[in-house]
C-alpha cells in the first residue's frame, strides 16, 4: 500500500500535518502571490486579477478588492462574475466551489481549516480541512464566517456577522451566530 502525502491527506479530509515543507512551500507561494497583490496600486487592477487568476484553481469573471488572503489558492475554484470586497481571508485547505454571480461584503472569511478537540492531537500540530461550496446568486455580508464543510445553496442570503456552521437551503437568509433560517426568499 503506497502511503498518502500530507497534501494528499489534506485533499482527501484525512487529518494532516501543515508543517509538512511541501505544504508549507505552496502555503508561502500564495502568501507571495497575496502580498504582492495587495501592494499593487489600484491603476494596476488588470495586473492584479492576473496574479490571482494564476494562483486559483479556475476562473472564470472575477474581481477582488485588496487586501485579500488565501492558504493556497489551487483549491478555490470561482465561478463568472465573483466579487469580493476588501478583507476577503479564504482559507483552502480543501477545495472552495464558488459558482456564477456570488458577491461577499467586506471581511468575509471562508475557512476549511479546523482542528480536533482533543488536546494532545492539536498540540501534534495535526488539523484536517472540509470543503466549502457555494451556490450561484449568493450573497454573503459584511463580516460573516462560513465554516468548514458547509455547502450553501443558490441564491442564498447570508446576513452580516453571521458564523454559518450548517448548510444552507437555497433561497433562503440566515443570519446570527450561528447562522439560523430567518425567512424563505420568493
């Protein structure tokens, strides 16, 4: 039996160890690609959405505001006409599906990155990652948090503030913490 890499594990949801030095080299590649588009000057916006394009899995339309973050990048995948606003933080340990015309308020994190309650395994460093997928129409306020492992259906509100833990039905607002079903959209 061939044993899995740590990238492989974390690909897979297994448990794995970040401090693996592959991961570790594709996590400062995109902390570089990142910085490097923060600092651009807002006249070099093309420049910009180039250097991201060349990190992300697959684009299509996009724009993103700086500053922007991301772990890795290779495993968020946008879907036409993405936009998010300033602080975007996307943490891809696992793959993050974001279809067509989804737009995010400022400070929107996305995190597939968790780690176990027992103690002694964190202390190991060990932490396993669960992918994210959103639907297309979706719009998710200013400062919400979408936790690993949700999937959000199409055209689904997220409130401002929310901590989104469950999933969410499509066309539907959830808001608070944690998010809860607020009303159905017609």
């Amino acid at each position: 039996m061939i044993e899995m890499s740590e990238k492989q594990k974390m690909l897979a949801g297994e448990a794995y160890f970040p401090s693996n030095k592959q991961l570790q080299a594709d996590r400062l590649n995109a902390k570089t690609v990142c910085h490097q588009f923060n600092q651009l000057s807002p006249n070099d916006y093309k420049q910009g959405m180039k250097l991201l394009k060349g990190l992300f899995g697959s684009t299509q339309s996009f724009w993103i505001e700086p500053h922007f973050y991301c772990d890795y990048g290779y495993n968020i995948h946008l879907g036409k006409q993405f936009y998010a606003n300033h602080g975007c933080v996307i943490l891809d340990g696992a793959l993050v599906t974001i279809g067509d015309d989804v737009m995010l308020g400022p400070g929107v994190l996305i995190s597939t990155a968790t780690h176990p309650l027992n103690a002694e395994k964190r202390k190991k460093g060990i932490e396993s990652a669960h992918s994210i997928t959103i639907g297309n129409g979706v719009w998710i306020g200013m400062g919400a948090k979408i936790l690993p492992g949700v999937t959000i259906g199409d055209n689904a509100v997220i409130a401002a503030g929310a901590v989104v833990n469950k999933n969410v039905l499509a066309n539907t607002v959830v808001g608070g913490v944690p998010a809860t079903f607020i009303k159905q959209i017609l």
